[in-house]
C-alpha cells in the first residue's frame, strides 16, 4: 500500500483551515474513505502527486481536460495572453472569437453571454428564462446537478449527493416551492407536473445526458418529447451541457445525429438532433480556466442587460487568459475532431469492466457514450436517480482504492462520470484496462 506523507501533512494543514480541508466538497473522499492525495503537477493522462507518485487520470479535472492536461497549444495560447496582460475589466478581442467559434459550433446559440463557472450559467440562464417568460417555477430532474445555486440544489448528484444532502440546508422554503422536481426519464411525471401547474412554468432545466449521478443516458425519444411538451406549454428547455458541450460533439449533445460518427451500441438509444432554447456551457470552453457560457436564441437572449431587463454581471467574465486557452481547446477540437477515437477509448475501459465482472459474476451496469462512462455495481438497468442508488457504491469504494492502489485515479464518488481525454490514446488506456480488471477479480 503507497505512503503519502506529503499529501497527508497537507490535508492535515488543510483541515485546520479550510472546511473539510477542500474547496469543493467531492475531493475530500468522503464517500470512498481515507484522506486525499495532492497534486504537485499534470501532464497529458498522468497526474504527478505531491508525494511523487504518478496516476493515470480519469477524472481530467471533472472533464475539461478533453485534450489530457497540459497540453502544449492552450499552454502557449495561454502564455501569448499573460504577456498581454491577466484581466483588462473592458471588452477585449478574445471574447468576440470565443463567441464566434460558439456560435458558430453550437446551432441552438445565436448569442451568448461568457461568464466564469457552469454555477454561474445555470443561474444566470435560469434567471433569464423567468424575466422571459414572465413566469416563476421552474422543471428539474433529481439527480441532475446544475451547480450550487439555491433553485438548483434540490434533490441535486454530484456532491450533494455524494455527501447525503441532495436538498442542501440553507434553501429558504419559498424558493424551494418554485422548484418542480421529476424523475428523469419519466414522461408521464412530466405531463402530469405541466398539467398541475399550468402556465406557470418557466424553464425545464435537464443535463440530455446525466453526468452528475454517475453517468445515465436518456431513454430513446425522451429528449424529442421534453422538446415538443416544453413547446406546447410555452416553456423554455434550458440543456445544460457543462459536461456534454464538445466532448461528445462539437455541438454537445445537441450535435448528436443517428448519422452522427458517435455511436451508442449499448442502448437501444437512437440520437436524434432536438434543439434547446437555452444551452449552458462551462468546463472544455475554458480548456482548464475558470469559464462559463450560456446562450441561445437571439430574441431570448436580449432580455439580458444592458439590452434588457434580466442583470447578470462578472468582473472576470470573459477574462483574456480563459478565453485564450478556452479557443485554443476549442480550435484543437475542431481541427482533430476526435470523437471517433474518444469514443473507441470510452468503449474499451467499458469492454474491460463488463468482461472482468461477467468473469467474476458481478452484476455491473457501465453507461457509456463516448468519453463519457461511470460503473454501477447493481444488477439494475440504470436509467435515473433511484436506479442509480441500487449501485452498491461501498463496493464501488473498495474498486476505488484498489484501482487507485495500482496507480489508477477514477472519480472519489459512485456518483460522478468518468472522463478519458485524447491523451489516454494507447498506453494509458491499455493500463488502465488491465488494472480494472485485476481489481475486479480480486475483489
Ligand atoms: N461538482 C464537480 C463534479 N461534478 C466537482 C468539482 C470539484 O470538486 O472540483
């Protein structure tokens, strides 16, 4: 078993001073046990420790490391904007090519408006959809996880849910009360809460593919339906796409056609293109900077100030050095367009965990669509938050530490998605896979 005196005196430190001893609350390993690791420094799938011990990485810095870390383009971009200078509080030129390659990629966006975190564009876009519609109450599903605003963290994954508190304390009632929550996947859930509640909803807020819970694909024809009751009902879709913009697609999930080079062999799932009024976007788009980024129509989205009456502000929003290295991910994207191999990576790691656990009699559910994956250990077919929960997430604890034992770094939750980057091509993955499958049969 590896020591790690260095990272343990750090935690130690950290804990006197900072809650938990972390600044978000998934890398504290509450979950999965023992104290965290931390990290000196990060190059393509490898994650060097403090304690010098080097970890192939499938958390990728909670997905924007489509690219693996470091990379050595959005590094120079990066370099080219700090000799310009780190944040000017006026409009600078990045900000308009951002815009344009967003724009330009996403086809439900005619305008967007930069921001500096995914929390911030599902507020902000949640407030836009309000002052829009004229209309209070708002559609979320549980398990999906849209950031740490009030509206939003009810019945929430990601750490909420990793830590037991889906409904997080410190939501006052009242706000609580214009928060709607369904099952995802649920259809008749969804007629049910727009006939309940009628012409008082305004926005149906939904991750397309679930990556906050583990990872969890929609049901086929599920995204076309929420398109076409939203519509009916006057109702803005807001998509957030944080984790899913230009990983599974340069268009996110949006993107994804039946003709589309992705596939998704291991459902009877059918992609089918349904265009949201709202995109939220965040992670890739700052190509490891601080960003977010919501947008949409042109005629919804001029009801922001200065144009309109919804305020929404940032000091660093649309900060040059983020941007910079956000259009050098973006640019790098476009130029390579990897989601084939992304893809092939997602379903070897996948292949790797169903064969070792079918060898060893495990029931295991692995959704995966591209480089998108997490493992259930439950014989149920996972497709929402209760299914999610039949995962028996202390097994997944010890499949954790085993992998981690042998220099494998999967997410400290059963509850969050798996990212592969483009860097893991070859040997990494290859290791990884053998890993997983030692674990497994020992375990
Ligand atoms: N909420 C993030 C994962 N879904 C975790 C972010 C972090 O801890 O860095």
């Amino acid at each position: 078993m590896p020591t790690n005196p260095i990272s343990d005196s750090l935690f130690a430190r950290a804990l006197r001073l900072m809650p938990g001893g972390v600044n978000s609350p998934v890398r504290a390993f509450r979950s999965v046990g023992g104290t965290p690791f931390f990290v000196q420094s990060a190059r393509g799938a490898t994650l060097t420790t403090a304690d010098g011990r080097e970890l192939i990485d499938f958390v990728c810095t909670w997905g924007p490391a489509i690219h693996g870390h470091n990379h050595p383009r959005i590094r120079a971009a990066i370099a080219e904007a700090l000799d310009q200078g780190t944040s000017f509080g006026t409009p600078n030129p990045y900000e308009v090519e951002m815009a344009e390659l967003i724009t330009r990629l996403v086809p439900s966006i005619q305008k967007v408006r930069l921001c500096n975190s995914g929390t911030e564009a599902t507020m902000s876009a949640i407030r836009l959809a309000r002052g829009f519609t004229r209309r209070d109450k708002i559609i979320k599903f549980s398990g999906c996880y849209h950031g740490h605003s009030d509206s939003l963290l009810i019945k929430a994954g990601s750490g909420a849910l990793t830590h037991g508190h889906p409904d997080s304390a410190g939501i006052p009632a009242a706000f609580a009360q214009e928060t709607v929550v369904l099952p995802y996947n649920d259809r008749a859930a969804l007629e049910a809460a727009f006939a309940a509640n009628h012409g008082q909803i305004a926005c149906v807020i939904i991750e397309p593919f679930c990556g906050n819970v583990g990872f969890i694909m929609p049901d086929h024809g599920y995204l076309q339906y929420l398109r076409e009751i939203t519509a009916r009902n006057g109702t803005l879709l807001i998509y957030d796409e944080v984790m899913t913009g230009f990983r599974l697609h340069l268009a996110g999930v949006q993107g994804l056609a039946p003709e589309s080079a992705l596939r998704t062999p291991h459902s009877a799932f059918t992609i089918s293109s349904t265009l949201p009024d709202l995109t939220c976007l965040g992670k890739i788009i700052g190509g490891g900077l601080p960003v977010g980024a919501f947008g949409g129509r042109a005629e919804i989205m001029d009801h922001l100030a200065p144009l309109g009456p919804v305020y929404q502000a940032g000091t660093l929003s649309g900060n040059p050095l983020a941007m910079a290295a956000g259009i050098s991910a973006l640019r790098l994207l476009e130029e390579e367009n990897p989601y084939a191999r992304l893809d092939a990576l997602g379903q070897q790691l996948r292949d790797a965990v169903l064969t070792a656990a079918q060898a060893k009699g495990l029931p295991v559910q692995v959704p995966q669509c591209g480089s998108m994956l997490s493992a259930f250990f439950t014989p149920t077919p996972v497709r929402d938050y209760a299914t999610a929960l039949t995962g028996d997430a202390k097994l997944f604890a010890r499949f954790f530490h085993a992998c981690l034992e042998q220099g494998v770094y999967f997410p400290p939750s059963a509850y969050e998605t798996w990212f592969l980057s483009t860097a893991h091509e070859g040997a990494a993955v290859d290791r990884a896979c053998e890993v997983v499958t030692d674990v497994i049969k020992a375990l």
